[in-house]
C-alpha cells in the first residue's frame, strides 16, 4: 500500500535542499567511506582468483574444480544482495552496513584458516553474503546523499573503489604470496574490514532521504540537514520535512513491476545478468587462463589488475559523460566495444603489449560501464525502493556472475584452449550492449509520460 500526502504547511523538501547545495566535507566525508568499503569489497571478491592457483598445487586439487570455489562465492553475493537490500530498504542502510562489513570480515579472516576444499566452500559462501549486502546499500547511499547534477559522478567514483581495491590486492597478493603464503591475502582481507567497523559506527550518518521517508528521528534529520547547508536557525526538529516522493510500503520487491517498472527492470536485470557474467568471468579465470598460455602468475595477475585498472578509469570519465550527456548510448557502446576488444585479448597470440593495451580497453567498457550502470539502477527507483532496486539488480547479475565462472570451469575441463574459452565471453557483452540502448527507449517513454502528468507527483511528509 501507498500512501499520498500533500507537501506539509511550512514543510522542507530535503531532496530540493540536497540538490541545490554545493558539495562540502559532509559529502566528501560519506563519499570518502563509501569508497574504503568498496575498495575492500574488491579485494575480499578478487581474492579467491589470485590464490586458487597456488592453492589448487598445494591441495593436489584440478584448477577447474575451483569454478565451485568460484561460483559459491558469487552465490553468497547473490544471496546477500536479494535478502539484504529490501531489509535495508525497512530498517536503514547504516546498520545492515555496518553488519555486513563486519560479517565479510569475519569469514575473510576464517578463510586463512581452511584446510579441505569444503570448508573454503562454506568460507566463501559466508564472505559472498556479506560482501554481496554490502555492495547495495553504499551505492544507495552515495546517491541519496550527492546532488542530482553530480549523481552518476559520485557514484561512479564510489564504486571505482571496488576495482582499485582488486587492483592494489593484485600488486599485494603478487608480493604477499610468494613471501608469507597464500594464507596473508585473507588475514589482510579479514582484518581490514573489522579495523573499519568502529568507524562506519561513529562516522558514517544514516541516509536523511530514508529517514523523512520513514518518520524516524527528526532530531537526526535536524542535525544532518543543519550540518549540510550549515544553517541550524532554518533546521530544527519540530521543522516539517518532506521526500517528494510515493511512499513505499509493503513487500518491496512486487514493487519493481508496478507503476510501469516492469520494462525497465527486466531489461536492467538483463544488462547486469550479462555484464556481471563476463565480468566475474574475466576476473576469476584471467589468471589461470593466462598462466596456461605461458605467462609467468605474475604477469597473469598483473594482466588482471589492468583489466581492473582500465574499470577505475573508465568509470570516473563515464560518470561525467553520464551526468552532462545521458547514460544509455555511452554505456550501450561500452559494452559493444568490450566485446570487440575480449576477441582482441583473445588473439593476442603472446604480444604483452597488445594484452594489457585490450585489457585495459576492455575494463572501461566491462567493469567501468558496469559501474555506470549501477548509477543508472540508482536513479530508476524511489528511495522506499532503492536499495531494493539496486540489491536485486546486482542479485540477478551474481546470478550471471555465477554462470561465467561455471562455464569457464566447464570448458577448462573440457580441454578448450585458453583464447577460446575468452572468445566465447563476446556474446554477453554483445546482449548487454543491445538490452542498455533498448532500455534508454523505455525509459525515455516513461518519462514522457510523467511530463504528460500520467503519474501523479506525490509526496511523503515527515512528521515531527
């Protein structure tokens, strides 16, 4: 159920005030915190690839056993993006934050100590959950946090921290594991996230669009909004504050195929689906595919901190295309030129220079463009269904990312040769770059009809 209400006599609109106002040390400082949870998200997600080669000798276990390693770790991702988004969407994105970069630590930290290959199942599995609700709520609150002109650009620089943190935990993992051992990857993975719980606790604030959108604490609303605009006379809390904005209430996943969503959702699920599965595909099995071909593991690490890399950079420029131009043409020509640039990886035939320039290539269209696109999903939903849309969004693209490293064990078994198994990753880029340009029709449509006035502009008003 929804309820409409009228903007309150007097009221504030905190989404018009956050719009307007020029970005301070507030922004920075929650942009900032974001960024050092995506950076160890990277490198907690990336490490299991940089290790499985070194553990696969140690253990006597077939490289292409490690796809359950793998896919088991990207389920947990799933599984935490589908259950933990809508939670956050009730009960607000600091504290399922805050649970869920404790919980990837913990299971990070427990990683060093697996002994079989079942127990580094459960491990990843366990660090996949929190890992994968984590991802969610720090895009939602980026957005919901950074004015509307600097929107895609802020969370396209937020989420840079998830690649930068598989870039630096690939030049450490290269040093760590020849000098302590595959084990000092997790111990570095798994105490970092706990060394930051304390201060996600004292620093981080609670998204104020969530909390006018639930009536809860007008005090901290008060407090927030007079330390963003540093105005306290005008922020007070008996001030009424209101969201523009339906209310949302309810199971919020139905709530993605309502009020016409329903297109845009499934050709976002589509876009993420494909993207995420040539994505976790590269990175996972780029290492070990390059080290069959006869590079030294190094090298082949190296070779995926580029791919990396090139996401970092692409993903700052492509949110400034996307704030001054729009993001469906970009980001649909990304992923075709992706695709082109997987065949030239592919067909590299040895030349290092020719690898690491494709790679690079192909990390702005893959992982930068994937970055943009978390912008995108950010931007399509209401903040009652925000983190839900962007939760579920990312939970059927874990779902692709299960699949490619599936498929890329599967062929690997099959004794496909290593510039095969990476042509065969074209094709989703491919779809991926058809569903986003079809998706910029669809929403074009629906915002035409909302400037027609088919959909009522409603508002929720905060009580104080």
């Amino acid at each position: 159920m929804q309820s409409d209400h009228s903007p309150p006599p007097g009221g504030v609109d905190v989404v018009a005030v956050m719009d307007r106002m020029a970005v301070g040390r507030f922004h920075l400082r929650v942009l900032a915190i974001c960024v050092v949870i995506a950076m160890l998200d990277g490198f907690d997600t990336q490490a299991i690839a940089f290790v499985a080669p070194v553990v696969a000798a140690a253990w006597k276990v077939p490289m292409s056993q490690f796809s359950a390693a793998f896919a088991v770790g990207l389920l947990g991702l799933t599984v935490g993006a589908l259950a933990l988004g809508p939670v956050a969407d009730r009960v607000g994105r600091k504290l399922v934050l805050i649970a869920c970069t404790a919980a990837f630590g913990v299971f990070a930290l427990a990683t060093a100590w697996a002994r079989d290959f079942e127990s580094l199942l459960w491990l990843r599995f366990l660090t996949g959950v929190g890992l994968g609700g984590a991802m969610p709520n720090i895009i939602a609150m980026t957005a919901e946090y950074a004015p509307l002109r600097l929107r895609a650009t802020a969370v396209t620089v937020m989420f840079c921290g998830f690649p930068l943190g598989s870039v630096l935990g690939g030049f450490l993992a290269a040093k760590m594991i020849p000098a302590w051992g595959w084990e000092s990857v997790f111990l570095l993975g798994g105490a970092l996230p706990l060394l930051t719980v304390p201060f996600l606790a004292v620093l981080l604030p609670e998204s104020v669009r969530f909390l006018v959108s639930h009536h809860r604490r007008p005090d901290r609303v008060a407090a927030i909004m007079a330390h963003l605009t540093g105005d306290a006379s005008a922020h007070r809390v008996d001030t009424p504050y209101y969201v523009p904005e339906q209310k949302v209430t309810g199971f919020t996943g139905r709530r993605l195929f309502t009020e016409h969503r329903a297109g845009l959702t499934l050709l976002l699920w589509v876009a993420f689906f494909c993207n995420l599965l040539v994505m976790y595909f590269l990175v996972n099995w780029l290492p070990a595919l390059l080290k069959q071909s006869g590079y030294p593991l190094d090298a082949a690490i190296y070779a995926t901190s580029t791919l990396n890399f090139g996401g970092v950079i692409g993903g700052v420029v492509l949110g400034r295309m996307i704030d001054r131009m729009g993001p469906f043409a970009i980001l649909g020509a990304c992923y075709a030129v992706a695709a082109v640039f997987i065949l030239v990886t592919a067909n590299a035939a040895g030349n290092s220079a020719i690898l690491y320039g494709a790679l690079f290539v192909v990390g702005i269209g893959v992982v930068g463009a994937q970055i943009g696109m978390n912008a995108v999903a950010s931007s399509l939903y209401p903040t009652g269904l925000r983190a839900t849309g962007i939760g579920w969004a990312l939970g059927v693209g874990r779902l692709g990312s299960i699949l490619g490293p599936t498929v890329g064990g599967i062929l690997l078994a099959g004794a496909w040769a290593p510039n095969a198994i990476l042509q065969v990753s074209a094709w989703p880029a491919a779809i991926a770059a058809i569903a986003v340009f079809v998706l910029g029709r669809v929403v074009a449509r629906r915002d035409r009809r909302l400037a027609e006035g088919a959909a009522p502009a409603n508002v929720v008003a905060a009580t104080a």
